[in-house]
C-alpha cells in the first residue's frame, strides 16, 4: 500500500500488478508510468486497482491467508493484556470487511 500511495502522489498510473508466491511469500509486481493526476480510492490502494479487477488465484489466495491472520489478530487484541488503541482495531476491522467484500 505506502507504494501505491507514492505512486499516486507523484503522478503515477499503475498499468499492470501481479501477485507471486514463491516459498511462502507473496510478492507484488507492479507496473507504472508518470502520467499526470490519478486518484485511486483507500481500496484500491490497498488491494491494487488492477488486481481487484483481474482477481487472479494467487491474489486470491494472499486475501484469503490474510483474512484468517487479520481475525487472528484482532481476537488477540480483545484477550491482551496490555490494552490495543481503538484506532487500530477500527484499522483491522476495516481490512477485514475489505477483504471479506472482496473474496465474496
């Protein structure tokens, strides 16, 4: 996402992305040229607005990974100890109703 981010603020169109999974690691290529403005919304940035469209079975299964770890973590906030800020749990409740749209 702080790529993608970049991207946009400096006038970068992304023309294609690709997830690979190679021993346990994703990775994401992405593609972009200077083009003037581009806006992409808070999705987008965080999926990839190309991937969102193409959704092809490697991107597929990095959300489906992430989603079991996101409401991993957000259970474990609720058992902590040490209290976890309200703005961070909101952060990964977000991602998980993104994500959770997404693979629907």
């Amino acid at each position: 996402q702080p790529l993608r981010v970049w991207l946009m603020e400096h006038d970068y169109r992304i023309l294609d992305e690709e997830v690979l999974r190679e021993n346990r690691f994703d990775y994401e290529i992405i593609v972009a040229e200077r083009s003037g403005p581009v806006t992409y919304t808070a999705e987008q940035l965080y999926f990839g607005p190309l991937q969102m469209q193409t959704r092809s079975p490697a991107f597929l299964l990095k959300w489906q990974r992430l989603l079991g770890k996101k409401h991993k973590a957000l259970s474990n906030f609720a058992r902590a100890q040490k209290a976890v800020s309200e703005e961070k749990m909101q952060d990964i409740a977000q991602q998980i109703s993104w994500i959770t749209a997404l693979l629907n």
